[in-house]
C-alpha cells in the first residue's frame, strides 16, 4: 500500500496577525478549551473538536502552534490525516477552513 504524502495541515502566514485580533484568537481558542473540558464531565458531547478548534485558533494566532499541530499531525497515520482533515473540512468558519489544507 503507498502512502500518500500531505502537505502540512495548517498553512503559515507570512504576515502576523494585529494584536486585538491574536487576542481574540486566544480568547476563542480558551473558550474552546473550557467547553470541552466541560464536554468531557458531562455527557451529553465530546469535547475532543472542541480541543481541534482551540488548537486551530491558537494557531491562527501563533506560529509556533501551527508548526506544532503540523508535526504532530505527521506523525498520525495516513488514514487518521485523512480523516482529520476531512472532518476539519466541515467546520462552519470559512477562515478556518481556507486554513486547512488538503
């Protein structure tokens, strides 16, 4: 079986986002954070894409994080980047989904 090489998941912008907006990222990205810690004590949703949206956000706001999530990303197997990136394609934000590639 061959492996299907992807390019890296969340694409790196040339350009720093202002302040404000790395803010509200990081605001969005911990209110994220907070709703799927609350998903994993109640039962009700799984708090696992609220994590995959929090990292997106920080990512959006930090490169550090978007070389982070890129590599451990790799690290999964094809059928797992596959499927991630599928489901990441169906998130209702367009900036997010442009960010996403393959």
């Amino acid at each position: 079986m061959a492996i299907t090489e992807y390019p890296p998941l969340i694409k790196l912008r040339g350009t720093r986002q202002p302040v404000w907006k790395r803010v509200l990222l990081v605001g969005g990205a911990v209110l994220c954070f907070v709703v799927g810690v609350l998903g994993w004590l109640v039962p009700v949703i799984t708090g696992i894409p609220f994590y995959i949206m929090g990292l997106i956000l920080l990512g959006m706001a930090s490169p550090r994080v978007i070389e982070w999530v890129n590599h451990a990303e790799a690290r999964l197997s094809p059928k797992w980047r596959k499927r991630l990136r599928a489901g990441l394609r169906k998130i209702p934000i367009r900036k997010v989904r442009e960010s996403i590639q393959g």
